[in-house]
C-alpha cells in the first residue's frame, strides 16, 4: 500500500521550528509540533534548563530535566524531591482543614489527602485500592477488552478506512473504564465530558505548571458539578447491589492502613482519578503506535508474524513517542546540582518523561524503534518511583489487546488522504484526527 507520506506540520505552529537554544519554548502554542526537535537542541546544549521565576514562590525558578538518570533518581527519592502538593496538603493538615472547606480542591485531591497524605500510606493505595483493578491484577480484564475491541472494530472493518481516534483510540479506553467501574455504556458521553473537565488543566493549562485561570477553574468546576452527585447515586446502587467491579471494591473494602473503610467522598476521589488518568492516556498511545505502525518500515509484517513481540513494540512506541511528555511534579527540598548545574532549594523540576526517553546515553539509536531492545520497559513514561502511574497494568494490557484485536482483523495499515497530523494543545502528545485504510485480513 502507498501512502507513507507523512506531511510535515511544522507549518501548522505559530511558532517557528527551533534551531538553536533561544528558540526553543516547549509550553507557548504550537509547541508541540516541535518537541522532539527542542529535545535534541536541549540534550546537547542545555539538559538541565532554568525556567527563571517559576519555582514555588517567583524567588525559585523553575527547571526542565531531560536526562534520563537525573529524572530516574529524582521520582526514586521522594525525600529530597517531595511532589509539588505536598506542601499545600502539609499545611492543610496542620490547619485542621478539611478538604470539603477548601476552594478549588477537587475530589480527587480531598482524597489524597485523607488516604494518602505520605509517601507510606501513597503506597499502600495503590497496593490495596488501585493494584487489584487496574495495576498487576487487571489481567481479569483481558476478556473484556478484547470484546470492546473487536465491538468497534466490526463498526469499520468492512469500509476499508477508518478515522482512527473516534471509531476505535478514543472510545476503547472510555469502555473498559466503564466495565472496570461497573457503569454502564450509555454513560460514556457523560463520563468523557467529566474527563475532558478533570483534565482541562493538561490541555489549555498555561506554562509548564498547567496553570489554569480563575475564570478557567469556576468553568471546570461548574462543568464536573453532576460528577459527585452521580458518583454518590452509583456507589448507593452498589452497596444495595453489589456486582463485580472497582466501585462495589470500594464500597465495601477494608482500608488496612488506616483499619477502616472508605467514605463516599473518598470513594468519589478514587473513582476521579480513574477518569482522570484512564481515560485519554491510553488513547495518545494506540494513535502513536497506528502511526509508527505506517511510518517504519517492515514493522506491521513482523509484529503480525509474531504477536510475542507487541510487548516490545508498544513499549518502544511509548518510549519514542510518551502520551505524557512531561509534568512539573517535585520540588528541591535542599540544594542539588544536576549535570553540573545548581538547582537551589525551593525550585520546581518540570521532569520531562518524553525526552528522558529518547536520551542517547541511556538508549542506543534512540530514535529507532528496536523490538530486540534490551530492557525495553525501563522508560519512563509511567514515570517509577513510589509515586509511578497506577494505572500502566491497564494500559499495557489494553494496548496489546487492542493490537492483537486488530492484526487478527487487518493484513496491511497505511496513511490515508487527508491527515494534517496537527497536535491538540497541552501536555499531552496527540492528534485530533488520523484516517487510516488498510486490507481487510482474508
Ligand atoms: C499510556 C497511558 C498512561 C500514561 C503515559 C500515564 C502516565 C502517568 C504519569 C507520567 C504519571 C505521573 C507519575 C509521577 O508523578 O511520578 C501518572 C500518574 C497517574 N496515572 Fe497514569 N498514565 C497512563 C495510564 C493511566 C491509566 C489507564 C490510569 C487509570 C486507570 C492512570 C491513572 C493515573 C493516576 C490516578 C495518576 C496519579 C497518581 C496516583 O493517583 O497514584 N494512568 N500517569
């Protein structure tokens, strides 16, 4: 099949395609056409980068980490490089404030910090709570995705194109989050317009803190206002009757760490966080991959020989191309120095998972996509660490079942007419659309 091309979109930014250290700006619009050329441009000349007067108060400053060992040391080492809340949640504690009577603290945040206000307590979260659902325990989904999977693939499997994101990237996660959660399909449009609402910080957030306006804030809180109600209504049916699924858990778990069960509004900051991070992740990635899948050569051929190998291709895609490209997530909690350069107390690390990723003292030929990498896992784009993303057990598993689905359904994958490949704005890598025609399999 032809049809490799991939137009290049540089044009499609406001900014110009950075060639030297001034130009480069990873957080202004249009930026995200040109991230993996600022990468190199900042491995090279400046791979610990001062944001001057955006660290936690304006007398820090804030630092971009792009080298794979300073970011891996740095989410190891929750002491000296405490999370950007912690503080704030510190404080509250100390005040004997509750999260209820806090302006702007969402139900995710007023969880933490009843359930996991430290580093311990952070940990045995996600070993009781979240482990069991969507981390090593989520092999008991296997089933399901593969239904979901194959559901939508028989939507377009007959025209010979399909617009990737809508018709499979996007709605695939949103139905295995329902079915983990127990929530039915028809509410999926609600569910996806609470998430786009959780997570309007990562796409119009301004700078590399995804800071949100006042105005901003008010819109997004109005905008989750059915959330909690429909989240106590659900929780009310499942402890009337309980079925298989994460909100019945919850309901009716015993919290060992603290010897006691959860709160509706607990439960309700658990559910959060699973529409938060669950929901559009996993999207960025199955889109990246279609798109390696078109672009490099031979490798639809081999992965479709042997299927024991898309555990090396996704993971390679996740390496080459990270949903999350980066978060502003720790803070300096005494002086350090990374590669040379001072990073007084106080600063806050923008630790870029995305360009750690490609980092050629770390990986060999980082740009290319290797199934026989050693190691292939040890990227960061769930971040490590104590605090590493929950959810990379269902990730992982969707994204291998969505491509087992879909090699078993299609003999050739290729760019059809119409992409302009254009990024959606914030943090995370994504286009807004990818047509895609490929051979039906005989
Ligand atoms: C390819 C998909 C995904 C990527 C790239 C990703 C990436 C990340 C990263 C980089 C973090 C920050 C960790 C840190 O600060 O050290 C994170 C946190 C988080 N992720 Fe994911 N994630 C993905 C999928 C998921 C899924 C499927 C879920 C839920 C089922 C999820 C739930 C969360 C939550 C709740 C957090 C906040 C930390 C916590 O509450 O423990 N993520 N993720």
């Amino acid at each position: 099949m032809e049809s490799k091309e991939k137009t290049p979109n540089h044009d499609l930014s406001p900014m110009r395609c950075p060639v030297n250290l001034d130009d480069v700006d990873l957080f202004s619009p249009g930026a995200q056409e040109h991230w993996y050329e600022a990468y190199d441009i900042l491995h090279r000349e400046s791979p610990v980068h001062r944001i001057p007067g955006e660290g936690s108060t304006p007398e820090h400053d804030g630092f971009i980490l792009t080298k794979y060992d300073d970011i891996s040391m740095v989410v190891k080492d929750p002491v000296r490089f405490p999370p950007g809340m912690s503080g704030a949640i510190d404080d509250m504690l100390a005040q004997g404030k509750k999260p209820e009577e806090m302006p702007h603290v969402n139900a995710m945040m007023a969880s933490i910090m009843t359930l996991r206000p430290s580093i311990e307590l952070w940990r045995s979260h996600r070993q009781e709570l979240t482990d069991p659902w969507v981390g090593p325990g989520a092999g008991r989904h296997e089933e399901m995705i593969k239904q979901a999977a194959n559901d939508l693939i028989d939507n377009w499997i007959d025209k010979g194109e399909v617009e990737f994101i809508s018709e499979f990237a996007r709605p695939l996660p949103q139905m295995v989050m329902a079915n983990v959660l127990g929530l039915p399909y028809s509410d999926i449009p609600r569910l996806a317009e609470w998430g786009n609402a959780q997570v309007m910080a990562f796409v119009y957030g301004k700078g590399h803190r995804n800071e949100l306006t006042e105005e901003q804030l008010v819109e997004q809180f109005k905008l989750l206002d059915g959330f909690k109600e429909y989240v106590h209504e659900k929780v009310q049916e499942k402890r009337a009757n309980p079925a298989d699924d994460m909100i019945s858990f919850l309901c009716d778990v015993k919290y060992e760490a603290l010897d006691r069960k959860l709160t509706d509004m607990e439960i309700n900051g658990v559910v959060y966080a699973m529409l938060i991070g669950g929901l559009e992740t996993t999207q960025y990635a199955l889109e990246e991959q279609a798109q390696l899948l078109c672009e490099r050569d031979g490798i639809f051929a081999e992965v479709q020989a042997d299927r024991k190998k898309l555990r090396h291709f996704t993971e390679e895609a996740m390496r080459l191309r990270s949903p999350t490209q980066g978060l502003s997530t720790r803070l300096t909690s005494q002086d350090e120095v990374f590669q040379g350069v001072k990073v007084p107390k106080g600063s806050i690390l923008h630790l870029r998972w995305a360009a750690a990723n490609i980092d050629e003292e770390e990986f060999e030929c980082p740009h290319q996509l290797q199934l026989d990498r050693k190691a292939v896992s040890r990227h960061l784009t769930f971040s490590a660490g104590p605090r590493v993303c929950p959810g990379a057990g269902i990730s992982r598993l969707e994204q291998i079942t969505a491509w087992n689905c879909l090699l078993d359904r299609i003999d050739s994958l290729a760019y059809a007419p119409g992409n302009t490949f254009e990024h959606q704005p914030g943090i995370m890598l994504g286009t807004l659309k990818l047509h895609l025609k490929f051979d039906k399999a005989k």
